[in-house]
C-alpha cells in the first residue's frame, strides 16, 4: 500500500480531536524533552506546573459551566485548549503566576458558554482567554511554541491536520499574506528581505498558528471564499505589527479579529434537535428524522453536513461527536440524518440507534463546501457509493421542491439491499434528473459507458474513502481538470 493511502486510512480512523490531542501532546512533550536536556532554554519544572494547572482549571471549570449551562461537555475540546494555552503561556514556578494561569484557562473555557451566536461560539477560546488576560496587563502571552527548536515539529505533526481537514490552501494563503506583509513591514523599517521571512518563520508562531489554530472549523466561514478572505485577514494582521497604544497586533488577537470577521459573513448557529422517529431504510441503513425548536430555522444549503453532540457516550478513539451529511432539504421542516452501522460498530453510533422520539441531540457547526454551484446550466454527474449517497438526497429533494430543471446524471453504486430513497430520486426525474443504479465497481470506461459526456460534466463523489480516490484519479488520468472534480469530505472533527 501506498505510504500516503496508509496515512489516510489512521487519519480517517480518528476524529479531528484525537489528532490534535495527539499532536498537541507530543510537541509539550518534544519541548519538555527539549527544555530538560537545554536545548531549549525554558524551564521544565515550570511547563510541567503550567500544564498541569490548566489541566486542573480547564476541566473544573468545563464540568461546572457544563452543568451551569445544562450542555454535554466535549472533553477533548476542553483538552484541545488546555494543551494550545500551554504552548503559548509562560511557564511559571511562582504561586501568583500560577493563580493567573489558571485564571486563563477558566476564561478559555467560559468562552465557549457565554460568548456565544445562537447557540455556538465564535471565538477561539484559547486565543480569547489570551487577548482578555493580556489587555488587562495580567500576563504576557509568550508564544513559545514559536521558538526555531520547535517550528519542524510543529511543521510536521501540523501537515498530519492540513492532510485530514484538506486545509492547504486555507493555510497557503494566510502564509503569503503575512509573508506579504512581512515584507512590507521590513521594507519601511530598513530592514532585509531574507532576513525579515526568517523572522517570520523562525521567530513567529507561524506555523503553530496556520496549522492549529486557523483550522478551528467553529470559528472559520463555510465556504470557499470566505475562508480565503478570513486566511488574509488574519495573515496581515499577524504580520503587520501595529502598536495603537493601548493595543498592539498579535497572533492571538489577529486570530480574534479573523473570527469575528467569520460570524459576520458566515454565522454558525446551534441548535437541540428533538428525535421524531427512526426508519429503517435499507440493510444496517437508518433515517433519523428531528424536529426544529419552534420558530427557527437552520440555514444550511443542500450537501452540507452537521456536527452532532451525544451525551452519555463512553469515549473511545471516535469520541462523542460526529460529523453527518444533512440527508434532508432546506425546504423541509424537519431534519434529518441518515448513518450506516457496521460491526463492531462504534460507542456513537449504538448510543444514536439508542435514541428513543423526544431525546435531545445537540448540533452545530454547519459546514462543507460539497454543493451545487449556482448556474443552473451547468451539467452535473453524481456518483454516490453506499451511504454516500445521502447529500444527494438533500440536492434533489430541494430541486423538487423549488420546481429547479438540471441536467444531471446520477450514478448511485450499492448492494441491491442498501439503495434507499428510491421515490425520492424517482420524483426528481421531472427536474431532469438521471438515476442509474449499480452494484459493482465504476471505473472511467464504465463511467464513459453509462454518461457519454461525462467529460463536459462537473463530479461530484460521495462514499467510501477508497471509491472516492480511485475514481478521482480515473478521472484525473483521463483529462479531467481538477477544478471539476468535486469530493465529499468528512473530516470527524
């Protein structure tokens, strides 16, 4: 097997959180390696008193905001940014310095309960915590983390989050930017090109930055575009160097800025969805239909999936939140979610088939740029592969129902046992939809068998990991532009 396939396959075997827990973990634990043996010029004892205070106060103060608040708490969020409060606080030896650490880590965690839109929160807590504590004077934010010692393993081990999220371009641009500005800066003051991007590099938490903490999915816009906007933002802002007085440019505010610039042009929204029912629509196949609190509605475009909270899991590697594509249309009243279970199946997925009608689920973070574009005369090809097929039942749904023609093909690959939404699909042949149903293999010269002028056509993949890359590259080997090839991902964050 390829080396990068076997990276996939232990990226998709865990969640987001995992990853950065494990990731996190591991640079404290390069750095104390680092700071014991004097390679780094930071004090052991105190990154081991420091971290273990935020552990403390992180969690103490999660647990009861949790129960204050009446909400499932997500430890491993609480984990997450305990360790990223490590990487960027001082270490300390000293009572008072400690006091304040854990005083830190009490307001990240605050954050994330009362600086909240509807329902979500919309700055990152470890970089709010930071910018309160340092306007109020009480403690400087170091960013150590930034040291040289540490940027390849930061490098690295935040590659492993840019492969899993498919963030590098998100990543690309808020390096340019802030190396743009970088150099703008430096040629006001004098000061070396060469020189300056070393600075930027080696001496900024550019890459712990960009990789880490830009990534938050909560606190970054939906789509493309925005994303690219919201990557510059904080770019410029990072590099910039502004001193207002009161107030001077930093990673952590510019990284605050960027969120703020996110609610605004992509608001997130949470929500307590109540189950209705639960059908079984197809071998281990089930549609889970929830009713929306009274009055809301949840602004979500068809092929777009939601971040899903269980209370009562046991944690195991997958944890207790999952990402599902929205199986419903935004033309629906109620919301549904459709899952396929396997054995051994995973603590989430039995805790969800335990659900009875009236247990409450929360969900949250809509996300996923995997949606029909917005000409109407572009023809589309969507090639489903078991449950994959679930975002195109909220794409055609919606066409029915807002009486849209397109012309689309519809290639939906399944055991004969496991196609579902059968009258869906059958209703969305008058808005010029093509359903082929198939039971083996596709690959490029059956694709060209079944749609002709699949090569004048923009893809859309949805399934398993290995059908989505296999075909991706039959399309690619056959000359199809990369920018009509459009993949589902689920990145389980």
């Amino acid at each position: 097997m390829h080396p990068l396939r076997r990276l996939d396959n232990f990226l998709n075997g865990i969640t987001m959180y995992r990853l950065m827990v494990y990731i996190l973990s591991l640079l404290l634990a390069l750095a104390f390696v680092f700071m014991l043996t004097g390679v780094l010029s930071y004090s052991a004892i105190g990154l081991v008193i420091t971290t273990g205070v935020l552990t403390v106060a992180c969690f103490v103060a999660n647990m009861g905001l949790a129960k204050l608040f009446k909400i499932t708490p997500n430890h491993e969020s609480g984990i997450i940014t305990t360790l990223i409060l490590a990487c960027i606080l001082p270490q300390t030896t000293t009572l008072h310095r400690a006091l304040l650490i854990a005083l830190t880590g009490v307001l990240a965690m605050a954050v994330k309960y009362i600086l909240v839109w509807r329902g979500s929160h919309f700055l990152n807590p470890a970089a709010a915590a930071a910018t309160i504590v340092s306007l109020l004077g009480l403690l400087p934010i170091t960013w150590w983390i930034g040291n040289p010692t540490m940027v390849i393993p930061t490098f690295i081990l935040g590659m492993l989050i840019l492969r899993k999220t498919r963030r590098f371009t998100l990543y690309i641009v808020f390096v340019l930017t802030a190396a743009a500005m970088m150099l703008l800066v430096s040629a006001v003051h004098g000061v070396a090109a060469g020189s300056a991007l070393y600075t930027l590099i080696f001496s900024y938490p550019l890459v712990f930055l960009g990789t880490i903490m830009l990534t938050e999915p909560t606190t970054m816009p939906a789509g493309r575009f925005y994303q690219g906007l919201y990557a510059a933002i904080v770019g410029v802002l990072f590099s910039a160097q502004l001193d207002l007085g009161f107030v001077s440019t930093s990673p952590h505010i510019a990284l605050i800025i960027g969120n703020i610039f996110s609610l605004i042009v992509s608001p997130k929204q949470g929500i307590r969805a109540v189950l209705k029912g639960r059908t079984g629509i197809g071998n281990n196949l089930y549609d889970f239909a929830f009713s929306m609190p009274t009055g809301r509605h949840l602004p979500y475009r068809p092929g777009q999936y939601l971040e899903w909270t269980l209370p009562g899991v046991k944690l195991d590697a997958r944890g207790n939140r999952r990402t599902f594509t929205i199986s419903s249309s935004p033309t629906e009243k109620e919301l549904h979610v459709t899952i396929k279970t396997y054995e051994p199946s995973s603590a989430f997925k039995r805790r969800f088939l335990e659900l009875k009608p009236g247990d409450v689920v929360l969900a949250g973070h809509i996300g996923g740029n995997f949606t029909m574009p917005a000409d109407t005369t572009q023809k589309l090809l969507f090639v489903a592969g078991g449950i994959g097929i679930t975002p195109f039942r909220s794409m055609l749904k919606y066409l029915v129902d807002i009486d849209q023609k397109r012309d689309i093909y519809l290639i939906y690959a399944a055991r004969p046992d496991e196609f579902a939404f059968k009258a869906d699909f059958d209703a969305a042949t008058a808005q010029g939809v093509k359903t082929i149903r198939i039971n083996d293999m596709l690959d490029a010269a059956k694709l060209a068998e079944l749609v002709p002028d699949y090569a004048a056509r923009a893809t859309y993949i949805s399934g398993p990991p290995p059908m989505v890359r296999a075909l991706k590259a039959a399309l690619l080997a056959a000359g199809i532009k990369p920018t009509s090839i459009h993949t589902d991902l689920f990145t389980g964050y």
